[in-house]
C-alpha cells in the first residue's frame, strides 16, 4: 500500500482532535491555559499541523495536585481491576492505530510503517501490563525467630513524572503508563514540544477509556511545555520516580537533580551502538540488519547503529556491497511507502548533521558517500537529507558522540574477536550492540562477562529494535535504566519487607532480654 499524501485535518478529527485546539489535559477533562503558543510543523512538508498552548505553572501545579489525591483512590483499586482499564485501552489503541500512526508519521517523520509499528508497541506493553498486574509479587522468606513469617512486597510510588523525546513519541509513554498504572501510579507526561499533537491524541484516547470506567481525573495528566516544567518536575519531591528519556546531557542534569532530592530517576538516554562483522558472518542477513539501524528512521532511534566494526578479511567486500545498497535506498515523504528514509526531525538536526561530517574529514575519516541537504520537489520542508558512510578511527573525537542522524562509521579490526569487542565497548555509551557471526564460541563470548557491556546484545540481528517482554536499557553513559519488560515494573513500586510474630513471645534481636 502507499500512501503519498494525508489529509491531516481528517486524521486529527478522527482522533477528537480539532485543528488549533488549544489546551492542556488532566483525565478525562479539558481545560484552557494561557501559555506561549506552541506549533507544530511536519517537517514532511513543512506545514503547521496544529497549535496548542503551553501548559503554565498553574496547569503543572493543578496536575500534581489532582495526581495526589487521584492516587489515594487508584492504589486501593486491586491490580487485576487497573489491568482491565489497561486491556481496554489496549484495545482502544487497536481502533485508533492508523489515524495515530498517521498521526506520529506527519509529526515526527518516521515512515508510516514505523508509525503503525510505534502505536503496536503501546498496544502490546498493554497486553504485557494486563498479564503483569496479577503477578506484582514479592517473596516469602524464612525467618530465623520461632513462629514468625517473613516476607516482602512491593507498593506504588506516587506521581511518577515522564519526559519523552520526540524520536518515539507515543510508545515510550506508553512503555511507562502501562506499567505505573497497573502498579497503582499516576502518571504526569511532558512530551517533547517537537511533537505536541501525538502526545493530545494519546491523552484524548486514554481519557476515553478512563472516562467509561470512572477513573478519578489525575491518573493521567499532560503538560506540554518547554524544558521549564520538566526542570519544576525534576526539582518536584512530590514526584518520587521521573523517567526521563532523551540526550546524556538531559539526562545527567535530570539524574543530578533528582537524587539531588534522594528521588528515583529511569533514565533512557543516548547509544553509540556498533555491529561486529565477523569473518563467518552470513552477509545476507548483515546488510539489511546494517541498512535499516542505520537509516531507518533517519538515524534518530536510541538503538541505530553507528558504527561497523568489520574483520579486516572481509572488510572491503563488506564494504563495496554497503555502498551499493545505500545507492538504492529512496528518500522522501515517509507516508509512500516506497521511501526508505524520511525527513530529520528539523533544520536544526539537519545542520548538526551537516556539521557531524565536516568534523569527520577534518579529523581524517575517508566519507566513502557523503550526506547532503535535499532540496527541490518534495524536498520543500528544509528537513530531508541523504545517509553517510565514513572510514573512521574509533578514537576519533566525532566517534566517540552520538550524531542523531544517518551517519555511519566503519572500521577494521585484526585478529580475535575479542578486539572487535574492545572496540565496541571503547565508547561512553552501553545502550545495544550486535554481533554477526556462525562461530559459537564468538557469539557466546560476545554475551560473556567478558564480552559487550551494552545493557542489549544480539546475535545476528542488527541493533535497532527490541521486543517487549525484554527490558529496555543501557549501561554508562545511557544512563542505566530499564524500561518495558522482565521485571522493569519494578522501578515504579516501593519494596518492603514484613515481619509477623504470630508466638506468645518476644524475642529480641541478637538475644538481648529485658527483665520487667
């Protein structure tokens, strides 16, 4: 199917949105405010979508403190009771996925596949969250006094503030919300002002469902802003987690402030994520693995890949068929499904990017293909660029910082693939990596206490994407967050450990007797 153009007017209104409808929501409420207009422009074509207004102080203020007293009510509900209203927003989702798809496709930029895929993604943690929220269990433990039982559990936190990055819109919201609902949250979202209009449709569809379940306004508030709110939200004790997902330079002031107050911070921040090409690798899977971390989404995942770290037996051979699958990749509207690459999220990604390969040469990286800015027809939003291969040194300083952006790095290495594997983890970041490989003992090497030290790592498959039923997250300068599956759940709860003495005595600790 392609689809080259959108009628979005027609999109926003089948998701209950009107066009410059300006405004902020807490539940199943709309209320004004008078903050600084924000617009949103596709950087497709370069057209105003909608405007919202900025939510002000007073707005933040009145969603704290709807979320607190909301919060006395929602925790007492049983976990199997918050996974119900989470299953039917799972299902709302199904109804709503290709207008919000649409939707996240103008927005953000990412091909209309991708958009469809990020509402699956919010479709499917709620399938998780509703398995989840009759398994929130704690352990039974042995206790070393007579006639006592021990054991811990876990209960909610509170308000849980999110800040999302424009590059996922929707689904890491959703990665967050289903879990922190279901574990008896609230949750206050400020979602990148790039992308205001996904984050109205995705609280207009929650609000749906919560109003057909009499949710108390408050589990679900959004604030749209600038970085002013996600500063007062940081610096906020009444906000015990904040979950942030962006830059390393977000998220360190994030990770400072917040334990600054002795607050839990999750933090999802930036990869620098290499493919190790080894010489059994099978080339066919290689390429397309390579191909779409790279481009796919136009170089702006957390999770694209970076850099190629290839044995130097097979690194021109590896190369010569790279450089002929990028000259087939096509680039233009992400609505016609013939593209492979979209526009950047705005002129100023473009020229960060533009920038990223001058400090390449100037370093003396060899750019085998080198991006350029697109103009002409369909080009008009100043946001379309072409993909970049560059021969690099790993230490390069341009090396070791992530560039959100189509720029690929590639390098040799010699030998055992445990060099690759120094290479690999030479940088600050640990969010994914990949090995491609048909020798066993390389890829289990790869996945030993001695191989990546990246918070993910596969084997013969590339490093974008991952599912949900894993955690989601990286290590160092990622920040050390885990998001989505396994027991991430865990980080919205507040654990506990109880005692019950059920004797007629008293036993002290270390043996110690008081005579009354």
């Amino acid at each position: 199917m392609v689809i080259a153009e959108v009628n979005i007017q027609e999109v926003l209104k089948q998701l209950g949105i009107e066009a410059n409808n300006n405004g902020a929501s807490t539940g199943a409420n709309w209320f004004p405010t008078t903050g600084e207009k924000i617009d949103s422009y596709s950087p497709v074509d370069g057209q105003l979508i909608g405007s919202v207004n900025a939510a002000t102080e007073a707005d933040y203020e009145n969603c704290i403190v709807k979320g607190q007293e909301a919060f006395k009510t929602w925790r007492l509900m049983p976990a199997p009771k918050r996974g119900e209203i989470v299953r039917q927003l799972g299902n709302k989702l199904r109804e709503y996925k290709e207008p919000l798809g649409k939707l996240v496709s103008y927005e953000m930029g990412k091909s209309y596949q991708e958009g469809l895929g990020e509402v699956q993604e919010m479709i499917d943690i709620c399938d998780f969250a509703v398995g989840l929220s009759r398994q929130l269990n704690g352990a039974t433990l042995h206790s070393e006094r007579p006639a006592h039982r021990m054991y811990d559990q876990y209960h909610p936190l509170g308000v849980v503030g999110i800040i999302s990055a424009f590059n996922f819109p929707v689904a890491v919201w959703c990665w967050n919300t289903a879990l922190a609902w279901i574990c008896g949250d609230v949750c206050i979202w400020k979602p990148s002002e790039k992308t205001p209009l996904t984050a109205v449709a995705c609280q207009k569809i929650t609000a749906e469902v919560f109003a057909e379940n009499n949710v108390p306004e408050g589990v679900s508030s959004l604030v749209i802003s600038g970085a002013d709110l996600g500063i007062k939200m940081t610096n906020d004790k009444r906000v015990p987690l904040v979950s942030a997902t962006g830059s390393t330079r977000m998220g360190r002031a994030v990770g400072e402030t917040v334990a600054k107050r002795l607050g839990k911070s999750l933090l999802e921040l930036g990869g620098n994520n290499a493919i190790i090409i080894t010489p059994s690798a099978d080339l066919e899977l290689v390429i397309p693995g390579v191909v779409f971390g790279a481009v796919g989404t136009s170089g702006q995942r957390c999770t694209s890949t970076r850099r190629l770290i290839i044995h130097d037996s097979i690194y021109d051979k590896v190369k010569d068929i790279l450089v002929k699958a990028y000259e087939q990749i096509t680039i233009g509207n992400p609505l016609d499904e013939s593209n492979h690459m979209g526009p950047l999220i705005d002129k100023d990604a473009v020229n960060t990017y533009l920038s990223a390969i001058e400090k390449v040469k100037a370093e003396g990286g060899n750019v085998l293909i080198e991006g350029k800015a697109l103009e002409g027809e369909g080009y008009e939003s100043g946001c379309y660029v072409s993909p970049s291969i560059a021969e690099v040194e790993n230490h390069y300083e341009i090396v070791q910082h992530e560039t959100f952006a189509p720029l690929l790095y590639i390098m040799k290495y010699s030998g055992d693939v445990s060099n690759a594997i120094d290479l690999q983890n030479s940088v600050d970041q640990g969010l994914s990596s990949s090995i491609f490989t048909n020798n066993v003992r390389e890829s289990e090497l790869f996945l030993s206490q001695a191989g990546s030290d990246c918070g993910i790592a596969n084997v013969n498959i590339g490093t974008s994407g991952a599912e949900i039923g894993g955690a989601f997250g990286g290590e160092k300068d990622t920040g050390g967050g885990r998001e989505s599956g396994s027991d991430a759940w865990k980080v919205y709860m507040r654990r506990q450990t109880n005692t019950i003495n059920y004797s007629t005595e008293l036993p002290l600790a270390q043996g110690i007797k008081f005579d009354f």
